[in-house]
C-alpha cells in the first residue's frame, strides 16, 4: 500500500506516520526528515536546503523528488510507503506518478488531515524529539513517561527544530495553502482523497486512517 499523508505543519503527519510504521511495517518517507539529515551531514543538498528551510520556504521540486526517488529504489517493492511532507506542490505530484509508475506502484490513498490552523501554532512550538530514535513528543500533548528519558530508546538528549518558531511556522502554513493545498483536486479527481479530523486526540487519529487503510 502507498499513501500519502498530506496536511499543514504541525497536522500531525510525523507523529501518524510513526505509528502506522509500528503498526503495518510501513516505511515513512518524510522530505523534511531527508533534508534535515542532510543539513546535518553538510552534504551539497543540505547546503543548499538550509537558509531555505530554516526562512520556512520550499526547497526546489528537483531536490525532494530526487531524495523520494533514491528512497523508493532503495526499498523492497512488499514493504509500503508512506508519503510524509511529500509532494508539496503539482510539480512534485506529477514527478510522484512517474517514480511509483517506475516502481510498478500505484498509489492507495491521500489522507487529509484537516486541522484549525491557529491551534496549529501551540502544537509546533511545543515540539521536542528523542535526539537519538526520533521519536516525537511535546510540553503539553505527549511527554515522555519519565521526565527526561525517552520512552522508546531511553536516551536523555531531545532537540528542537530550529524551523519550529512562530514566525517561520506562519511562512510554512501560507506556502502549504499557496501551493500544497492546490494540489487536492489532482487527488479527487481519481477517487483516493479521504479527510480526517486531525484535532482529535492522536489515538482517535490514528484509528480513523486505520478505518481508511483497512476499507
Ligand atoms: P516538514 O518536516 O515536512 O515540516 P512540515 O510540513 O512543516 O510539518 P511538520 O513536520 O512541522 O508537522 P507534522 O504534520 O509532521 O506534525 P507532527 O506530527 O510533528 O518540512 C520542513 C521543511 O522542509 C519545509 O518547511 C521545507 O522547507 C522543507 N521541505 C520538506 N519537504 C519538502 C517538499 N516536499 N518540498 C519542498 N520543501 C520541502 O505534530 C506536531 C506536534 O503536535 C508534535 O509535537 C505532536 O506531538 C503534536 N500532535 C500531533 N498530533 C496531535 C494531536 N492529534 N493532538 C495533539 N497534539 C498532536
Ligand atoms: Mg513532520
């Protein structure tokens, strides 16, 4: 199965995603998360991508489509991806039909999770990660079991985006409306677009796109 899990920042597409991995041994594939590894390595894309992302811009359709690309060849064809962050405009839509085209894939679903964007502000700010697995949490909606250790891992050390202030976030969110929201009727038109009410809690969340894949 492929899907995509398409939503403004802080839709909470990372945190589903993580969790139908769990669930499925689906594998996620999140733009965001290849670009920050990039940044971090200081390869020639992350050198490229950093102003960009750190300004809450998007980085160019060639960039992303060629890291989903490389992802896509580098997996079995049994094991089912999940889109996270990826495509984000109708260029990188189209470039999407090609490579699963390439692949032999067909795409399954594009679950929307439909969120109020204001609440959306508080959820990005909040945000913290286990610096070693990735796993993600926040101050107020998901704190680790233990203060301060993680609950998958046990490690000590969380970061923070440096993308995730309000300032950038409000960038973020009117490059999604801009150009990201547009690319839905490309979707509706072939039958596979589902919405799901992204402000319930993350279980009530998760067991809705659980409904959708098990449809
Ligand atoms: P990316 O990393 O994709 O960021 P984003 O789209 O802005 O989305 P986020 O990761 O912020 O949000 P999310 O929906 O994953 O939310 P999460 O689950 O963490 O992209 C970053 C940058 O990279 C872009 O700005 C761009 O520059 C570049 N980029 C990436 N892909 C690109 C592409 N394809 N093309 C061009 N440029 C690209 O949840 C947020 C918080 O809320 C968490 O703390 C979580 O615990 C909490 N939470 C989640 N769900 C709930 C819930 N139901 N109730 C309460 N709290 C919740
Ligand atoms: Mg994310």
């Amino acid at each position: 199965m492929n899907i995509i899990l398409l939503g403004p920042p802080g839709a909470g597409k990372g945190t589903q995603a993580q969790r139908l991995v769990e669930r499925f041994g689906m594998r996620q594939l999140s733009t965001g998360d290849m670009l920050r590894a990039a940044v971090k390595a200081g390869t020639p894309v992350g050198l490229k991508a950093k102003a960009v992302m750190e300004a809450g811009e998007l980085v160019s359709d060639e960039i992303v489509s060629a890291l989903i690309s490389d992802e896509l060849a580098a997996m079995g064809s049994d094991v089912g991806a999940i889109f996270d962050g990826y495509p984000r405009t109708e260029a990188q839509a189209v470039s999407l039909e090609a490579i699963l085209d390439s692949h032999g894939r067909k795409l399954d679903h594009v679950i929307e999770l439909d969120v109020d964007e204001d609440a959306l502000v508080e959820r990005i700010t909040g945000r913290f990660t286990c610096a070693s697995c990735g796993k993600g949490y926040h101050d107020r909606f998901e704190r680790p079991e233990k203060e301060g250790v993680c609950d998958k891992c046990g490690s000590t050390e969380f970061k923070r985006r440096p993308d995730d202030n309000e300032e950038t976030v409000r960038t973020r969110m009117a490059e999604y409306r801009a150009k990201t929201a547009p690319i839905l009727p490309f979707y509706e038109k072939n039958g596979i677009v589902s919405r799901v009410d992204g402000m319930a809690d993350m279980d009530a969340v998760t067991a809705a796109i659980e409904a959708i894949l098990n449809r």
